[in-house]
C-alpha cells in the first residue's frame, strides 16, 4: 500500500492500486451486465408467457426459421467467444500483435454474424414475415401459417428479441473497432489490460443471449414436418 | 478479507477444452430438437433444450468470464443478479399458472 503509484501506468489516481483498480472495474462491468439480464429478462418472459399461451403456434413460427443459418450463427458466435478469450489471454502474456490479431478475428465473425442475421432478415420480409407490410395477409381467411395470430405473436418476439441482440452485436463491433486501435497503438501492458478483459464480459455475454434465443426461436418448430 | 492473490490467467488449453464441449452441447441440442419428444412427455423437448443451454451458458460464465477466477464478491453478484432474474420468471409464471382459465382457449382470444 505504502508503494509510490504515482508513476504506475495505467493506474487512475483515485485507486491506490492496479489490483483494485481492476477488481473495481470487472465488478462495474459485472453490474451494468446484470441490468442487461434483467433487461433481456423481461423479454424471456415475455417469450414464457406467449409460449404456454400459444405452444402450437410457437412450433409453427419457429418452423418457418432457418435451423441452418441460426445453427451456423451459433457455431460463428461461439467460435467468436473463443478468440476474445484468447484476446484478453493475449493482452495478459503481453503479446501485442496476437492481441491485435485475435481482436480482427473477433471482429470479423461478429461481422460474419450480423451479414447471416441480414440475409435471414430479409428473406424474412420478402415472404411478409416482418410485422410490417403485408404482415396481415391479403385478405383474414388466408390460410399461410403466417396469418394465424399466435404465430404472428411468435414473429412479433422473433424480431423484437433478435433485433435486440443484433443491435448488442453491433455495439459490440463498435467497441472491439476502438480496442483494436488501442491495442495498435501498444496502448496495453501485462498490468494495464482492463478495457479487454471486460469487453470480453460484454462480447460473452451477448454469446450468453445467443445460447438461449437459438434453441428457443429456432429449435422448439425443428421436430415439425412440412407447413 | 484480503484474498488478493496474483490476477489469475486462464490458459489457452481450457478454453479450448471449453470450446470442444460447447460445439458438442450445440450438437446435442440440434440433434434433440429434431425428435418430437412429446409422446414421451409433453415438455420434455424444451425440458432438454433448456438444460443444454443452461449447461452452456454455466461454461461460457465460469470460464470465459473468468467467474471461477474471480474474487468472492465478483462470484457473489453475478449469483445475486442470476438469482434475481429467476424471481423474475419463476414468480411471474406461477402467477400465470395459478390462475383459472388460462391460457385462454384460442377460439376466445
């Protein structure tokens, strides 16, 4: 404790130590993920509700979701969850260009991601599945599945809930774009790696929501044959 | 209080060994959804897909988060904020489920 710090870098001065310093910055983190629990939260819940309400036309809208496309998007966010830990490993060893090289890949696969999620999107509108135009069908005894109120309720929290997470996803790219020049610029050291370390918390996290949205939206219709 | 140990890096090795175990619960969970499992008991499909998820989510939490590598009171809020999220649900739902009538036969929707 009694260490001059003053010379330290990276150390703010209103801790009196790098450890602090870090530990008080993991649990900030850990903090504003838990309100993005209970944010994300409320619209499983919403999904509970719906769900027990409507269990047939929940299998039904899920059905008309690609499992192949959710499937590679879940494969493509777990890979993406590996390199930022071995980001953040990289930042702790000290390795600068691995650091910068693992934080590009990262990148990339979330990018990877948001262009699958586009793709899904609109094949989604041009089959008037979006809760948009055409979304009620062109006349009320049209029998597409899509026109059945409970599976428009399954639409409705399909886009709500993806659009969400997809929207997480590109904040998440926003912040690795200015990690990837603070790592350039040899802006972190073995002691000073902080900003990383709970970016990574963010970027699993939002991997967390993907975990749960993929067998819940994509999944539950999968057993189901034909329309 | 002072359990302030050197800071705690996770090596390459486990999160690859981590990696391997959720491609192979991802598999599971895809592999499952394709049966209809109804016949056997009504919820047992979401049942599975649930505790997969779960199981995968408890992987990602204690290692890539590091939570098991972390200190006392970093372990103690992620367990107070999950526990609060299942108040949400569980205390919600019971209401639904405790009241008569519902869910609502479609044809009164």
């Amino acid at each position: 404790m009694s260490e001059s710090h003053a010379s330290q870098y990276g150390l703010a001065h209103h801790f009196s130590s790098m450890e602090q310093q870090r530990e008080a910055g993991t649990i900030g983190m850990w903090i504003f993920l838990l309100t993005e629990l209970m944010f994300f939260g409320g619209m499983f819940l919403v999904y509970a509700i719906f769900r027990t309400t409507y269990p047939s036309g929940f299998e039904q809208g899920s059905h008309l979701l690609s499992v192949p496309l959710g499937g590679l998007n879940t494969v493509v966010l777990i890979v993406s969850s590996v390199t930022m830990a071995m980001a953040v490993y990289s930042s702790q060893v000290g390795d600068r260009k691995k650091l910068v090289g693992y934080l590009g890949v990262t990148l990339v696969l979330g990018l990877v991601f948001l262009v699958v999620k586009y793709f899904e999107y609109r094949e989604k509108f041009e089959h008037h599945l979006f809760p948009a135009m055409g979304f009620y069908g062109p006349d009320p005894e049209h029998l597409a599945v899509q026109y059945h109120q409970p599976v428009r309720v399954f639409l409705w929290i399909y886009f709500a809930m993806t659009g969400l997470h997809a929207l997480h996803m590109i904040i998440g790219a926003g912040m690795l774009l200015v990690l990837i020049w603070m790592a350039h610029k040899g802006r972190f050291t073995t002691s000073y790696n902080s900003p990383v370390e709970i970016c990574g918390l963010y970027w699993h996290f939002v991997d967390i929501v993907w975990i749960f949205l993929f067998p819940l939206l994509y999944l539950t219709g999968y057993h189901l044959t034909g329309h | 209080m002072s359990e302030h140990t050197e800071h705690h890096i996770v090596s390459p090795k486990i999160y690859f060994a981590i990696f391997g175990a959720l491609m192979v619960f991802t598999a599971i969970t895809v592999a499952v959804a394709r049966l209809d499992l109804a016949p056997v008991w009504g919820p047992l499909n979401i049942i599975v897909a649930l505790t997969v998820a779960v199981i995968k989510a408890t992987l990602v939490i204690l290692y890539f988060m590091h939570v098991r590598y972390s200190s006392r009171l970093t372990q103690v809020i992620v367990i107070a904020g999950l526990f609060w999220l299942v108040i949400l649900l569980v205390m919600t739902m019971s209401d639904y489920f405790a009241r008569r009538g519902w869910p609502t036969p479609l044809g009164q929707v």
